[in-house]
C-alpha cells in the first residue's frame, strides 16, 4: 500500500454542524430576531422568454478524461428547440414542416482538421458522433473542440450555427489513479479501488460522510463492516489529527475496495494546502474524487472561491473530479457551482419546523430566518396523511405553514439544480448527488429519520436524477444503517438503468398521491423506483406508467411493500424498486 507523506497541512481543526448558522447571516438573509429581515439577492434569473424557436446547440465530448491508452473517443451534441434564451440558445427559422423532420449536417473538428461528421434531427439529446484519438497527442491542457451545424430550411436562406467544448486527452497517470466522468449519464466510471488493475466500470457513490477521529481513527474494522454493508465509498470528515492513522484507513480502504472521497473544506481557500495535499493523494488508485467547499453558501463564503479552488485542483490533478455541498435553494448559485463538477444539495427537513426557527425564534421566508432547510415548504394545508405520527401538531385540520417539511422539497431542490444546470449549458459537465439526513436530536432537529423516512429521501432525489447518495452523517442509527446498508446492497440491480445511455435519458416521473415515481427503460426492461412520502399506505396502478405488469420483479423493498395484477401498495413511509418486462 501507498504510504506517501501526508503533510500537515491534511491537519485541521472543523467543527461541521449539518446546516446550522454560523455566519452572521445564513444563505445572505439575517436570522437572528434583533434583525429586520433584508432580502439577500443573490438570486438565479429567469431566462427570458423567447416568442421564436431558439436553437440551443451545444456538443462535449462523452467521457472526461480520455488517456493515451484509449483509441476512440465520441461527441454527444443536443439541438434542442427551446423558447428560452439558455446558454447558446440563437433563433432558427424552421420548416413548416414537424420539427422531428428537421436536420443538422454537424461538422466536429480540431485544429481545423475534421473528427467527424453526421446528419442529426433536431430536438435530438446527446447524439453520439464517434471519431478517433490515433492522431491527437495526449497533453496536461484542454483541446478546443469545434463543433458547426448547418441547417437548410426549405425556400429560406441556410443558418449555421456553433459552438465549442474543452476536450481532455491526458497521458496515462503513473499509478492508475483515474475517474472519468461519463457525460452520456452523468455517471463516473472507474477501475477497481483495490488498484489491482480491471476495466473502467460505472460507480454509483453510496457511503456516509464518517467521523474521522474518535471513529474510523480509532477503529479500523469500520472499514470492513462498511465494506460488507454493500457502500462504495466512504468520505472521511476532517480534523485528521493522526495521519498514521488517516493513511491506515485509506489503506484498509483500498485493501477491501472501498473509494474514497478526500475532503478539504477546512483548507480548499489555501492555495498552498490544497497543493500539498492534492500532491500527497493524487495517486492512490482509491481515489475517487476531491470534496471542497462545505455549505459555502450558507456562510457566504467568497464568490470566486469555488472555482479558484477547482482550477488549482485540475492543474495539479485533472484526473479525479470535484464536488461540494450546497445548503441553499437559491443564493449566488451560479458563482458556487461554478467550481465543481458534483453538486450536492443537503435538503435537510425532517424533525425540524421549517416555517419557524426553533433556534432563533423567527419565521423564516425567502428574506428571513434559518430553519435548517432553506426556503423549504411545509406541506399541504389539509394533508393529513403527510403528518408523521410523532409530530407535535395539534389535533385538527392540517393549517398551511404548519413547520412539517415535506419530502417534495428533496424533489425541488433536485429538479431546479438541474434546469439551473440546462439554463447554464452544463447540464452534461456537471452531475447532482444528495446528502440525505441521518441525523437528528440537536440544534433544529428534534428527532433522527426512521430508516424508511432516510430510503424516502434517498429515492426521491434520485427519481428527479441524483446518481449519488451520501448522507450526513455517521455514526448514525442502526435503524438508519440497516436500512442504508439493505438499499446500497440492492443497487447492482438498479444502477445498470441509471448508468445506460438509452435509459438514463428516457427517465419519467410520475406522482400519484403521496407516491413519488420515476421510470427508466432500456428497451428490455422497466426500473420502477418508488417512495410513498405519505405516513398512510397508498396505491399505484400499473396504467399510470401504460404498462401491464408482465414480467414483475421486486429488487428492493423498505417497509411495506405489496403487489398485485394491477399496480403496487406501500404502506406507510415505504419504498420500492421493481423491474418490468418491456
């Protein structure tokens, strides 16, 4: 095993407290009740409307990075006609004609010399144009790809149209230590942890973010037990006071093949530290990605910081991506995001009053207050089923702002990164994971989630596209444990529909009552992936998704979990995955 010099600069003191205040204001609005309220700007435009169809053509490469080693390489472009003005949206004059009968003639190329060519329809997502890698020579830095499209309206005069993408091809790293971003699904794609060589293989991050000292520092058969709980990852959470005992998990990480994902959120504003210890890690074959700023929102941490930290890394590094955690549902995302290539919203909103703060004593709107879940909706007036049965609530109808959060806002936070995400153009360079609670009993939160309320949390960010999960924090519950380790041993047969190119972009959503739904469909086959965020059981027939039910098999189960020739019943707070015959 690798035992490099961990320097001392890996040794910081953080005192992390999931989404607490610890700045004079929290996502730029005051908190504390001897404060007016102020709104704190920061928030992401709206794109203008467009009364004309806008072309939004945009091309990226399919994987970042390519090596020396590989020998073909791809490029996926959209032509997506949208009525908002979205990054590289410009006006095109169609046919009269169904748009689904438009063409593009694409031209790729670099340096002037031509990749590839093809006819693509228009509205088409991540068409995968193949070219060659014989005669590009691997270098540290990016190519500038070029990427053009004619497009020739019958009886109009022809439109062309461009744009242009970073293309990584880097030399082979010494030691092996890769993980490519696989941009047809957002996936990542890495060899083995164990660094005994193997393919490139998706990897679906599921692990905690773990207590280093006086946990995983003091007992390293936590390694194992993790490992044998079916996780992939584990995200050691700083100070590393002992680095003897830092690098003896890494190691026992690597021996079992669990991945790490090394945090530097004491330090990632320190240039000099971030080089340090990105040149102590950068090679250990477990190495999955690089985790940086923490809730920098939350504390308004400088604009420029995530992305000065995240150039400083893919210039010493540039083999292993980048992440962070965003607290807030909208302060200066843009500027934040900027500097990663994961975003992990943390939508923290059970056991707390997320319409008033327990801890400050105010309410909390868009322009005031922190509730341990920002800008967060209670749900329902009237919503009887949604109300835990160890709520507080007096007897009675459901008021609105009644303080109990609601699982849709995990969905919201979801879904909104990721049309954020289109708007800017980086809805293929940039993926979404969460972090779902397990936690509770402190500060705004009077209780921990039950094991099935965290497989809730869980399923619905990943219904509305996250492809990581990696809850806050452990030590948690055994409930919580049992419960994560059950789901995180059933992805094997869940993943194949989220990593495939064909199925991850046909995923549907559906809500029926309190059941939230997604589908993926391979062309064989139908994952069903659903949570009842209802504390009351509910039903769902199989003809909301126009399917049968022929071929059933359940893969996962939490809670109550019942079906029939027509559809499914969970019980209260359950959860499902079931594959259908195509």
């Amino acid at each position: 095993m690798m035992k490099g010099p961990l320097l001392s600069t890996l040794v910081g003191t953080q005192v992390l407290i999931a989404a607490v205040a610890t700045a004079d204001t929290w996502c730029g609005k005051n908190y504390m009740s001897s404060l007016p309220p102020v709104p704190p700007g920061g928030n992401f435009p709206i794109p203008a409307q467009s009364n004309d169809p806008l072309l939004a053509f945009q091309c990226v490469p399919a994987i970042r990075p390519y090596l020396a080693e590989d020998v073909s390489a791809a490029v996926l472009v959209d032509s997506a006609i949208v009525y908002y003005e979205i990054a590289n949206a410009r006006t095109i004059y169609l046919d009269s004609g169904p748009i689904s009968e438009g063409k593009l003639e694409v031209n790729i190329s670099l340096n002037g010399n031509t990749l590839g060519t093809t006819t693509i329809p228009l509205n088409a997502t991540a068409y995968e144009i193949p070219f060659s890698l014989q005669d590009i020579q691997p270098q540290t830095g990016p190519y500038n790809l070029s990427c053009e499209a004619a497009y020739n309206p019958v009886g109009q005069t022809p439109q062309t149209f461009s744009a242009t993408a970073s293309l990584y091809v880097l030399p082979n790293p010494p030691n092996g230590a890769v993980t490519k971003m696989d941009y047809r699904s957002g996936g990542l794609l890495a060899r083995p942890a164990t660094g005994v060589g193997g393919n490139y293989e998706p990897v679906f991050p599921i692990g905690f973010f773990t207590q280093f000292d006086g946990y995983l520092s003091t007992n390293l058969s936590l390694v194992d037990e993790l490992k044998a709980q079916g996780f992939t990852i584990i995200h050691p959470i700083p100070s590393f006071s002992n680095t003897t005992a830092f690098l003896d998990v890494v190691d026992r990480m690597q021996e079992v093949g669990l991945y790490l994902v090394y945090d530097m959120t004491t330090t990632y504003t320190n240039s000099s530290s971030v080089t340090e210890q990105v040149n102590a890690l950068k090679d250990r074959p477990n190495l999955l990605l690089w985790y940086t700023a923490d809730e920098p929102d939350g504390t308004s941490d400088p604009l420029d910081n995530t992305i000065n930290a995240y150039d400083l890394i893919y210039e010493l590094d540039g083999y292993h991506p980048v992440s962070l955690v965003l607290n807030c549902q909208d302060y200066y995302w843009t500027n934040y995001t900027a500097g990663t290539d994961i975003i992990m919203p943390d939508t923290y909103m059970i056991g707390n009053n997320v319409s008033f703060s327990n801890e400050w004593g105010t309410v909390c709107t868009p322009d005031y207050g922190d509730c341990g879940c920002d800008n967060c909706v209670s749900i329902p007036a009237g919503d009887s089923q949604a109300v835990p049965p160890n709520s507080t609530l007096p007897p009675g109808p459901v008021p609105a702002n009644s303080g109990i959060g609601s699982y849709f806002n995990i969905a919201d936070r979801v879904s909104s990164f990721k049309n954020r995400l289109e708007v800017m153009g980086w809805q293929r360079t940039k993926a979404i994971w969460t972090v779902p609670q397990a936690f509770g009993n402190s500060s705004y939160w009077t209780r921990l989630p039950t094991g099935e309320e965290w497989v809730v949390q869980s399923i619905m960010a990943i219904n509305h596209g996250a492809l990581g999960v990696v809850p806050w924090n452990d030590p948690t519950s055994d409930d919580i444990k049992a419960s994560a380790s059950a789901f995180a041993k059933s992805l094997p047969n869940i993943t194949p529909f989220l990593f495939d190119a064909q199925s991850a972009l046909s995923r549907t959503n559906y809500v029926v009552g309190g059941i939230d739904v997604a589908t993926w469909t391979n062309g064989l086959q139908t994952l069903v992936l659903a949570a009842n965020t209802d504390y009351a059981k509910q039903t769902f027939s199989w003809h909301e998704i126009g399917h049968t039910g022929v071929g059933l098999t359940v893969v996962f189960r939490s809670g109550r979990l019942e079906t029939t020739p027509d559809g499914f019943t969970l019980g209260p707070v359950s959860s499902g995955a079931l594959v259908l015959s195509v």
